[in-house]
C-alpha cells in the first residue's frame, strides 16, 4: 500500500508555463482592479494563474483578500470552483463576487473549521505540496503575517489533514479486515 508519494512535485517545463501566458495577458488586461499596490501584481497574479490552470483543484481557500483581485482570478480561471474567502478586513475589498460559488468570512484563517475540506483543495497560504493517498493539497501561508502566527495556522491545518488522513486509512483497514 503505497499511503505517501515522495518527491513527486509537478513536472513544469518552460513551455508548460509559457504555452499559458498569452491567454494570461488578456485575462490581465479585463482585472478589476489596476492599482492593486500592496495586493498580487502580475508575476504573482500569472504565478497563481498557471497552478490554478495545472492542478484544477475542486476547491480554494484563499487567505488574505485584500482589494479582491486574487478572488476575481481564482474565479475567472476556474469559474466552477467553489472558493473560501478569508480576511478579517472584508471592508477593503474593491472587488465582490456576485458568484454563488465564493463564499466570505472574516473570521481569521485559525479560526475556520477545515475538517471538511475537499480531498482536492488548494489553500492558498504557502508553497507546500502534501499528496497523501489519492488526496492533494497546495497551501499558500501569507507571508504579510508574523511567523508565529504562520506557524499556528500550518501546524492547525497539518493536523486536521493528518487527522481526516488517519481516520480514512482506518476505515480502509477496517474494509480489508
């Protein structure tokens, strides 16, 4: 039973990343938002771009809002994924989806329930793959935060994966036995 892939990072090639930047730059060109200082800007925005592109997960969580211009992305690349919203300061948003597929909350990311987080989720806190049996997570930790609190927030979110990880894998013992 192979339960842990190691070492198994996507496989991007130059041209895997350029064959998108075209169709990037005319997505960047409709953003809502054109002084987005302090928010992504087009290195991070086409960065974001092109894994939300490749890895197509089923669900974002999305950390830090800002003025909206990373929600406004996420939706636009793959307008049939569900997104979670999060930033303890919704009043700044200059961009809101009228999307039913967004969900909003300003409680502060440590204070969010994941343990029904979809099995193909991207959390868009920090450059972290996990591949755990059939299940894949990408998180983003937002590194405008202090590095205590980043810690709280990817230990909090390790264990409630550990914890659904362990008790699917009981339940796969449990079918055998």
């Amino acid at each position: 039973m192979n339960l842990f892939n190691k070492n198994t990072p996507a496989k991007w090639s130059n041209y895997d990343i350029i064959k998108y930047l075209d169709e990037f730059i005319e997505l960047y060109k409709e953003r809502p938002i054109k002084d987005n200082t302090g928010g992504m800007k087009f290195p991070h925005m086409f960065g974001l771009f092109f894994m939300l592109k490749d890895l197509k997960p089923d669900f974002v969580v999305e950390s830090g809002i800002y003025k909206g211009q990373s929600t406004w992305l996420i939706e636009r690349t793959l307008p049939n994924v569900n997104v979670l919203s999060l930033d303890p300061h919704l009043n700044q948003r200059k961009y809101i989806s009228k999307s039913d597929k967004v969900k909003y909350s300003n409680l502060d990311f440590t204070e969010q329930d994941f343990f029904n987080i979809p099995k193909n989720a991207l959390v868009f806190l920090m450059i972290i793959k996990i591949f755990m049996k059939d299940w894949f997570f990408l998180i983003f930790l937002d590194l405008n935060t202090s590095l205590v609190k980043i810690i709280i927030q990817f230990h909090k979110v390790i264990l409630i994966l550990l914890k659904r990880f362990f008790q699917e894998l009981a339940l796969m013992i449990q079918e055998q036995v």
